[in-house]
C-alpha cells in the first residue's frame, strides 16, 4: 500500500511539474462497467453499472504520456442468496493515474495505480416476493480501497477515443476478516479532449 502511494505521489509530481506544456490537455471520459468482488464468502453478479469524470493528460516524449483521473462511478452488484438476492449499490470516486504508450498513432495502452473513496454504499433485498421498500447501508465497509487499471483505447478522429479497460482491487472491500473480497470491475468508455495548455 505504501508503494502504490509513493507511486501515485511521484506520477502527481510529474504531472503538476509540466502542467503549463503546451502538450497538456484537459478532456471528458464517460463509460459503463460490469463491477464485481472475487470472493469464498459470497457469490456475486455484475450489474452494468457507470462512470464519468475528467482526465488531465502530460506528453512526456516520443510515445509517452502520464495521465491522470478524476472520476465518480456509480456501481452496482447482486449478492446472490437462498432466501433472496441483495442489490449493492456503491457510489465511488476514483483517481488513477496511468503511463500511456501509442505504439501507434491510432492506438495506445495504458496502466498505473488507482486509489479510490467510497461515497456511499447501500443495500436492498430482493425476496422471493419483490423488492423490500427499506434499503439498509453494510457495516464495516472499507472506505479506501486500492488497485491497478490497465487498458487500451483506438483514436475515433482528431480528438475522440473509444477504449476498453480492466481494474483489479489489491485491497479488501471490508474492514473485519469474516469477508474478503477484492473488486474487480471490466468496462466501456469514451474519453474526448477539450482543452490544451
């Protein structure tokens, strides 16, 4: 955990030190996922769930780039039960940040650390007869949570991108040892470029 910060720490510094290059731009990155937690305790579905934010994004020469996020994701799972299912409902705000390569001018991959908060995080019973109208928030959720993105997105004209991108928690989502579980989520976005510096 303390090296994925460090990490984060040294990328924020590269980024905040070129901040006024004309090869910084700001942009706008909107997409859907399917979230969901590896675990032995429960057995879980992905819901397609959502997310958007901004993207800063420093060229560092030749191929290179570091980016930067700031996103809300909305996110929902289905913990699958005998006596009924139960619709989590986790409202997140992530900060990746990435090293992009383009081997080629229409395509590049990306990958860094990820540090995120949880906003909210509520429950709701599904029974066998309908949905319970009372929802409920689960103790002990971990409030931080860390882990790696990868991905891979094609340039859709001058300033456009469509991409594909897999997270993967390295840390737990709850606090106690009864559950642990990790997130990982697969998903959809289109990122655009808005303004240059």
């Amino acid at each position: 955990m303390k090296t994925l910060l460090k990490t984060i720490c040294c990328l924020s510094l590269l980024l905040s030190t070129n901040i006024l290059s004309a090869q910084t731009h700001l942009g706008l990155k909107l997409g859907s996922m399917l979230p969901s937690i590896q675990s032995n305790n429960l057995e879980v579905n992905a819901r397609t769930s959502f997310h958007g934010g901004i993207f800063v994004r420093q060229k560092l020469g030749g191929k290179f780039a570091a980016q930067a996020e700031l996103r809300y994701s909305y996110e929902r799972m289905k913990n699958v039960h005998i006596f009924g299912d139960i619709n989590i409902n986790t409202q997140m705000l992530r900060l990746p940040i990435e090293m992009v390569y383009a081997p080629l001018n229409w395509l590049e991959i990306h990958a860094g650390p990820s540090i995120a908060y949880k906003l909210d995080q509520r429950g709701e019973v599904v029974s066998l007869e309908g949905i319970v109208p009372t929802s409920f928030r689960p103790a002990e959720i971990a409030q931080w949570e860390a882990g790696i993105e990868v991905g891979s997105a094609i340039r859709v004209g001058s300033n456009n991108k469509v991409g594909i991108r897999y997270y993967q928690a390295l840390t737990s989502s709850a606090q106690n040892d009864t559950f642990q579980g990790r997130q990982y989520q697969l998903g959809l976005y289109l990122s655009s470029k808005l303004i240059n510096f």
